[in-house]
C-alpha cells in the first residue's frame, strides 16, 4: 500500500497536471495551425455533436465570452479552413446551426479530444464515491481561484471558467 498522500503532494500533482495540460495544448495547436478559441468551439462541437440541440454562433459567443463580430470572424475562419460548416437553422431562416466537420478517423479529432479522453480513462479507475470527491476537489480549486482573481483583477479582467 501506498503512503498516504500529503497536501504538497496533491499541490505537486495539480501542478503537473497543469504543466501537461498547457504543454499538450501548445502541441495541439501548433499541430492543427489553429488557436485557443477555435480548439475551444471544435472541442465544444465534438462534445455537442450528438445532441438534440443545435449549436448556434449565439451558443459560441456565449460560451467563449466574444462577440457576435467576432464569432463570425472565428466560424468563417474554421468554415475556410473546412473545419466545421454552416447550416440553416432548422424553422428559423435568419440563423444557422454551426457543425463540426472532423472525420472520425482524422488525427486531428484525437488531438482535440486527448484531455479528456485522459480524464475520462483515470475517472473510469475511480469507484463513484472517490469520483465524486476528485470532482468536489477541482471544482472548489476553481470557484477559489475565480473568486481570488475576481477579487484581485477589476474590470473583469480576471479569467472566465467555461
């Protein structure tokens, strides 16, 4: 059995974590020659891509904290680029459903989704009770460090969690 686990050691593994997730993202986007926001909503569509509800560039703008002008900006860049395409909303004329367009067997589908195919397997070792205080754990890091950047930037310039 393993020695219990001290503070330090859990700071030490969030810090790794990090340190993987920001090392692993700048490999990403070098990759795909995409950057943060359009892995964002191609994550985000990947995610969405089996749901009854469309996504919309209203839902995007929403989601990354940008405007209209430059939702549209991002999803004609993603369009030219033959990442996701444009359909019209169904009953609606006047808007669209954004739709990614990633084949199931590209590299770049595995790149964008190796984050949380890594957390999805080291969850599934998990029983459910431990599952639930892991989730407990990094959602009260991330409300903490919301609130003490809230606190410490003015003007909304602290970050977002989305």
């Amino acid at each position: 059995m393993r020695d219990p686990a001290t503070a330090d050691d859990v700071v030490k593994a969030l810090n790794d974590l990090t340190d993987s997730g920001i090392a692993s993202e700048r490999a990403a986007l070098q990759s795909l020659g995409i950057g943060p926001n359009d892995a964002k909503v191609l994550r985000f569509l990947l995610q969405r891509a089996d749901d009854a509800e469309p996504v919309t560039p209203r839902i995007l703008a929403a989601m990354l904290g940008i405007s209209s002008a430059a939702t549209t900006a991002l999803i004609d860049r993603l369009a030219d680029a033959g990442w996701v395409t444009r359909e019209p909303y169904p009953g609606d004329r006047r808007s669209i459903v954004v739709r990614e367009t990633i084949d199931a067997a590209s590299p770049a589908r595995r790149i964008l989704a190796v984050r949380r195919a890594s957390a999805v397997a080291a969850a599934a070792r998990l029983g459910p009770e431990e599952r639930r205080i892991v989730a407990d754990f990094l959602d009260d890091i991330a409300r903490s460090e919301t609130e003490d950047m809230g606190e410490m930037c003015p003007n909304d310039e602290a970050p977002r969690t989305t």
